[in-house]
C-alpha cells in the first residue's frame, strides 16, 4: 500500500514539473524579446545561463595566470598575498613572456645600495615617505608631505561600501598613507585617523548648495572640523569616462550617503560634465588660489589627458603668474573603479604612459616640474610599474582597484550592478556582511607595507636610496627583442629632472609622524 502511494506521490511530482516546463514553454513561444527562447523553449535558457556564468568559468577555470584583463592572476595573487602577509614569492623562475611587448626591465646596479646599520630603513623597512612637499612652492600656510608614497585613489563611500570604505581609512592609518574620499564627499568612516585629500567633481557632493552650487563657507567648515583633511584635490576628469558626466538613482541614495554627498534621500542627483564654479581655464586657477587661500591646505587637481592645448595654456598663466595647482594627479585611460560605457572607456583619453609622459615633457618644457609633485593613478600597484612610473617624473602613486583588492575584491567585474559578491562595491546590507573590518583594514595596512618594502628592494637594486632618484635609463620596455628595446628617456622623448633629495634619514627627521608631515625647510 505504501509502496503505491509512494509512487502516485512521484507521479503527481511529476505532473507538476511537466506542467511548470510546460507553462514556461508556451511563455518562451509566445515572447517576442529573446529569439533563442521562442526557437528553442525551456532550453533556450541555458545559453542565458552560460552567458552569465561565463566570466567565472574563464576566470578560474579557462585563462591562464597572465591572461585576464584588467588584472591577471598572479597580480591578483601578488596582491592577495601581500595584503595578508603570506609568501608571495615564485618558484623555479617566472612564467611571464618576458619578450612580450611592452614588458618593463629595471637595470640593476653591479654594486647596489648599501643599507648600514644605523640607515632609517635598517630600523623601519617599511619607511618611504614622498621626497616633496605638496604645497611648498606657492607657500601654503599648511604645506603637506605624503608619508607614504602609495596610497588610496579617488573612491567615494556610495560607490564602495560603508564597510569597504571603514577597511581602506583604518589600513591608511597602519600604513601612514592617506585616504583619498572620492567625489562622494567626506563620510564618517573617513575619519579613522589616516591623512584625508578630499576630493571634489562636478557635484560639489559635501560642499554643495542647495541648487548644487559650489559653496566656498560649507569647504572652509569641512577643513576647520576636520583637521586630518590635509590637501584638496579638484577633479576635472577620470580615466574612465573623462568628460562625461553622471548620474546618481534616487533609489541608491539613503540617508546615510544623503547626509555625507549634502543631497536629498531617494532624489536622483545629476554630476555634470562641466565645472559650475569656473569656465576657463584663468577662472580654474583663480577658483584654485581661492580655495588653498580660504583652507590654508594645497590644491591639485586630477584630469585624465588627451588635448594639450589647455594644458599649454595653464603652464603659461602658471609661469606668468606663480600661482596654479600644487599637484596634478594624471589618470589613465584604462578606466578604473568608475562604471562607463565601453565606448569611453575603452578609447577616450590617453593610456596612463602616454598621458604622463605628454604632461611631463609639457611641465619640463615650462621650468615648472620641480614646483608640482604629480601623482600617478592608473594600475600602477606594483614594484615594478611604480619604478618605470617614478623613473618617469611620479612623485607619489594612488591605488584603487589594487586597494580593493586588499579588502577583498576578487574582479567580478560587475561594481555596476550594486551586486558585488565581496561586498566592497555595493550597498547591500547583506553583502557587505561579508566584510571584517579589524582583518580588511590590517591587510590593507599590510598590502601598503609590503609593496614599499618591496619597492625599496628594487631600488636597492638599481643602486639608489630612494625611488626618487630613479633615472629614465633605469627602465627599459621591451620591442621583440632585446637589440630593439628603448629606454625610457628614447620611448618618451624626455629626460626626467632630478628631485631634490638629501637621503632617507633627512626625511625622517623632516616628517613629523603624528603630527604636521611637512617640511618647510627643504
């Protein structure tokens, strides 16, 4: 008897996937939208299915350890590693094509540099503050020396994740580095303890009129109630969709993001592509000279590149007049952390190379590269890049995808959809559960420990003391082979100008860790 009712049990739960599959065929046949699901019901699905899951597939499965794009494997393994303090060595040589294209050689010295016993990087390995001071030149009552020369990139709190956010200020504060806020404005779980830039675009989020104006009383309040706020940096445009503007849903804004951007719960909020505030570029310097007059703190600003006709016309007002930003943070085209469209990203402005090496030469030309210190932001985290960067001009480098990393980021790819798996790039309350705060910030502070550990080993190597003094004919990029390899100073055209730089130990007495990290006497 059991035996029977068992099996009328299956055939009635039977019937009802046979009438589900069957409801769901005759919706696919009916549909006009998707083509392969009215051909091909019910099994049609499975090529929506594949396609969702073919990133993942490809990611661990399918491409090799140097394939992927933005980030390969072994970068994201580096980084990985890194962060979490672990063995981050290879085994029995390297497994890059060494004769690709492109692929960055650093010359090192026969003798390389000797660290004595009573060197500063003898006792604090990981010690590499900037060799300039930001602000220094144009005499700004709080000039500002970076005590770390990587740090976080332009990231907004709406945009990354309360949590995510919480995890990259408190590494700052372990690592000394500073914690730039992103255009979202200044948010409480920036205040932690690292050095702040605060960063502002088209929206002016934080420092904002009502009708979305830039408010000069609400920036002078900002800086006096939070002293850690130690430089402004104005953001004309991003490498991933420069000269486009964007647009913040209603439904993403919650009280939270609200209060910090200065706008209305659920009201979508429009960041054009224009600046308000100024129109030209004489406007843009004044605007600039007002706020760091106003503040006190330095100015930059950061641009994607391309045209150069009005850079031309800013280093000429900027030699006229000695007045202009104090820092210029170049960003590649290779797009970022910012969500676009592939048509921007993939061909509006100038890779991250090109695009510093067309601004230096401008600077150079000018007399004005030792007044500016130029930040590079554009995947340069990592030893080897950032040697190839400094050799070129970079003073200090900023990170954003790689500082994801550290937290947890695993490339999903999908930052867009506010349905980041790792919690670093959505608002989900449940999502970012995933993240622990005590451990992600210990591992940020440890991925910035670890890459200037490793930085100062290359440039050891290369027989300098600090990665300042690297030279354009200390890198070279491979073209086939090696009889046709260029150095730097051949590629670009240019030869970098020497950096003021009196050794590491002057640098430490100069910083004040804990205090003012400037140096007015340099």
């Amino acid at each position: 008897m059991n035996s029977i009712l068992d099996l009328l049990s299956n055939i009635a739960w039977w019937g009802w996937v046979l009438i589900v599959l069957a409801a769901v065929a005759i919706r696919d046949i009916l549909q006009r939208k998707h083509t392969i699901s009215h051909n091909y019901p019910i099994v049609g699905h499975l090529r929506y299915l594949f396609e969702n899951i073919g990133p993942e597939i490809r990611q661990y499965f399918i491409a090799s350890n140097r394939e992927e794009l933005p980030f390969n494997r072994i970068e994201r393994g580096w980084v990985y590693a890194s962060a979490k303090g672990e063995n981050n060595y290879e085994g029995f040589g390297t497994d890059r094509d060494i004769y690709s294209n492109q692929h960055i050689f650093i010359n090192n010295a026969m003798i390389p540099f000797k660290v004595e016993d009573n060197h500063v990087n003898a006792k604090d390995k990981y010690f590499l503050p900037c060799a300039k001071v930001i602000g220094l030149h144009n005499k700004r009552k709080r000039p500002y020396r970076p005590a770390s020369v990587i740090n976080v990139s332009a990231m907004s709190f709406g945009s990354l994740s309360a949590r995510a956010i919480d995890s990259l200020n408190k590494g700052c504060k372990i690592a000394d580095a500073y914690h730039n806020t992103g255009e979202g404005g200044l948010s409480k779980y920036h205040s932690n303890g690292s050095d702040v830039v605060f960063h502002f675009g088209t929206g002016y989020f934080g420092v904002r009129t009502e009708d979305g104006n830039f408010s000069m009383e609400k920036m002078k309040q900002l800086v006096e109630d939070n002293p850690f706020i130690r430089a402004i940096e104005l953001k004309l445009s991003q490498g991933a969709k420069p000269g486009k503007g964007g647009v913040l849903p209603g439904e993403k804004i919650n009280k939270e993001i609200a209060e910090t951007r200065g706008v209305e719960v659920g009201k979508t909020v429009l960041s054009p592509p224009n600046h308000k505030a100024f129109n030209t570029i004489p406007e843009m310097v004044d605007f600039i000279e007002a706020i760091a007059n106003e503040t006190g703190l330095p100015v930059g600003i950061k641009a994607a590149i391309g045209k150069l006709d009005q850079w031309e016309e800013l280093t000429d007002i900027m030699k006229k007049t000695g007045k202009g930003p104090d820092f210029i943070t170049v960003d590649g085209g290779e797009g970022g952390t910012g969500a676009a469209p592939p048509s921007f990203a993939d061909h509006v402005s100038l890779p991250w190379v090109y695009a510093f090496g067309d601004l230096y030469k401008l600077f150079q030309k000018k007399g004005l590269e030792k007044q500016v210190v130029f930040i590079g932001s554009g995947k340069l985290g990592f030893p080897a890049k950032a040697a190839m960067a400094f050799s070129m001009g970079v003073d200090v480098i900023n990170v954003a995808r790689e500082a994801m990393m550290s937290i947890g980021c695993i490339q999903a790819k999908v930052c867009h959809t506010n349905r980041c798996p790792s919690g670093v790039a959505t608002q989900s309350k449940w999502l970012q559960r995933g993240i622990d705060v005590p451990l992600k910030s210990e591992r940020t502070g440890q991925y910035f420990k670890t890459f200037r550990k490793e930085f100062l080993e290359i440039t050891h190597a290369a027989g300098y003391e600090h990665p300042c003094q690297f030279k354009m004919d200390d890198i070279e990029i491979n073209a086939d082979s090696h009889n046709l390899s260029e150095e730097l100073n051949s590629a670009y055209q240019y030869e970098k100008t020497p950096v003021a730089f009196n050794g590491m130990q002057n640098l430490k007495e100069c910083l004040y860790l804990g205090g003012s990290k400037t140096n007015q006497n340099q």
